[in-house]
C-alpha cells in the first residue's frame, strides 16, 4: 500500500496536463491508447486532436473509408494500429449499437487490443482493478524491486504482470495506472532518470546497488534485415505519375506507393534500367534521374530500408492515370510523403 500511495502522491503534484485525462469516455481513451503505443506524447497529441474532431464518436469513425483512416494516420507509423482501429470501430458502431465493451474480458477481444490497453481502459473507463504494463512500468518495477527478468521474455512479462496487479490500489486502478505510467515518462526515465529527487530513492534497489543503467533487462532483438527499395517517380508529359496499393499482409498495407523494383543491393542507373521489371513497365524510351544522390535509409523495427527514388520522364500513356495534383490524397508512408515534399520543394 505505500508504493501506491507514495505513487499516487508525486502524481497529483506532478501528472501531464493531457486533453485524454479529462474524459471518462472509453472512445477516447481507446484513441489515446493506440495512437501512443511506440508514439511520444508530444508526436500523438496532434493526432488524437484531429482524429477527435474528424471523428468525435466511433459512429463517424466507422463510416469513413479506410483510405481517409490512412490517410489521417499518415506519419504515425504502425499502420496495422489504424486499420484494427477503423475494424474495431465498426464492429462497435454497428454489433455493440455504439456501446464500448464495459470489462476487460470483453475490451480485449477487440481487434488491435492486447492486455495494455484492455487494462488502460477498463481501469481508467470502468474502475476495474487491471493493472498496466508497458515499458515505463518494466522500468519503474525492475528497478525499484532490482527485479533482472528480461521483459520480453514470457517469464518477465508474466512476472511483472503479477507484480503490477499485486501493487495496484483496487479503490482507484485507473489513476494508479496513470500515475505509474507518468512515473516512468517523467521521473524514472530511460536515460538520466531523476534519482535525486525520487520520492522512492530510500528503498530502490536500482539505485542502491548503481543499477539503473542495467535495468530493466531485455533479450536480444531479432537481427535486422537489409532490403534495397527502387522507387520508380513517373512523371508523364501530361503530368500524371502511377501510384498503386500495398496488398497483402506485409509493411504499409493499404498504402500507396509508386512502382517499386526491390534488388539485393544498391543498384546503379544501367543496372535498373536493364532489369525485366524495368523493360516490362517502359518498353520505350524515358529520360532517368536520381532524385536522392545519397541512399536514403529508413528504418522499422526489423528491416531497415536503403532507398534510392528514380524520376522517370515519359510519354503520356492510357496505364498512368493519377494526377500529379491529386497525389496528396493518396496516404502512403512516410518515406514517400518525405520524398514528396522534397520534390515539390525542388521543382
């Protein structure tokens, strides 16, 4: 009970001032929860603001289309967050009457929900006693309690479960969920955690052995694959480009891209125009250009990928349809929209 109140205590005096915290109403805390899943606060914030005043219930969420949900999120990242999130909407607005699932058990059945943000919401909505674990909870338990699990092993993340739930205060989960999660953005911090003046420094076991820097503990992450992304800018003499969907259940589904021609290394100009993808799309003549001198490298979790963006010039064609000026519409990732604004800015 200490832990708690002690918790609770430094989060009255020193909670953030977010728009999320002043509402009971689980749509928005489901907003809030996805769109801050791998997001800083200050990065989500103009999300959530537009995605409540587009959508400001899950009725006006669950009538838009995809490509507007998309579109919307562009920037964001993690697009499969934003199509659970439009799916669950639906099945809200059009099974549940609009009516969100009122118990863990039920939160956690919905598309693009785990055991965070189930526990997040019924807490915070529904006063369920559930406790939350998400990285700034690993941080503050593993080294308050000197606990060297790794977190991303099913051990650790069954241990600091149990842990979590057996310190939680039953008579306000939600604010004690918020208050531990604000600990660990604010106070207990990744780099340069504010040891000094924490109000748990007299019996941190991190801190008492010089631990912080080693804890919490995680396993190795799986190793990194190198892809070679050829994107193909087609600019036509009647100023029209091609831009397709990304099908399947890969990166960036539902995103548009221009075509690509993916190699096994960086490739130069006559070895990508000597390429069958390349022959098959221009049979006839084209003026090329590397756009980017220096290969651009994007990286996502496991994957990083080397990118270079090849201007193609050519003639006006029945198959190239899409508007140079209707581009903008299109959500596509943020490697390209990057490169979009570039290229504008060049012209």
């Amino acid at each position: 009970m200490k832990f708690s109140n002690t918790l609770i205590y430094w989060y009255l005096k020193n909670n953030r001032d977010l728009p999320w915290r002043k509402t009971k109403n689980p749509y928005f805390i489901w907003l809030s929860e996805i769109m801050l899943q791998q997001t800083r606060v200050a990065q989500g914030m103009a999300y959530y603001l537009k995605f409540t005043a587009t959508f400001p219930t899950v009725f006006e969420l669950a009538k838009a289309d995809e490509s507007t949900v998309l579109k919307m999120w562009q920037g964001l990242g993690y697009y499969s967050r934003a199509r659970n999130l439009h799916f669950s909407a639906k099945q809200i607005a059009n099974e549940f009457n609009g009516e969100f699932p009122s118990t863990y058990k039920e939160i956690i059945k919905l598309k693009g929900i785990g055991d965070y943000t189930a526990s997040a919401i019924a807490s915070i909505c529904f006063n369920e006693s559930t406790a939350v674990v998400d990285g700034n909870v690993y941080r503050v338990l593993s080294r308050y309690f000197g606990i060297n699990t790794p977190i991303n092993s099913t051990a650790g993340i069954k241990e600091f479960k149990v842990l979590a739930q057996s310190l939680i205060d039953k008579t306000q989960p939600g604010t004690f969920n918020q208050a531990i999660m604000d600990f660990g953005a604010l106070h207990c911090k990744p780099q340069n955690p504010l040891c000094e003046t924490c109000p748990f420094s007299g019996s941190c076991v991190a801190l008492e052995k010089k631990l912080t820097r080693e804890l919490p503990v995680k396993e190795k992450k799986i190793k990194v694959k190198k892809r070679y992304f050829n994107f193909l800018v087609i600019k036509t003499n009647d100023n029209k480009t091609i831009l397709s969907e990304r099908k399947g259940k890969g990166i960036w589904q539902g995103l548009y891209q221009f075509p690509l021609i993916e190699s096994d290394k960086t490739i130069n100009k006559n070895e990508l125009i000597s390429s069958d993808e390349f022959i098959d799309l221009f049979p006839s003549e084209t003026t090329i250009s590397l756009f980017n001198q220096k290969e651009i490298v994007h990286k996502l979790s496991h994957q990083h990928l080397c990118t270079q963006f090849w201007v193609i010039e050519t003639e006006k064609s029945s198959t190239i349809q899409i508007k140079w000026s209707d581009i903008e519409k299109y959500p596509v990732p943020i490697l390209i929209a990057n490169f979009l604004e570039a290229y504008q800015h060049k012209k």
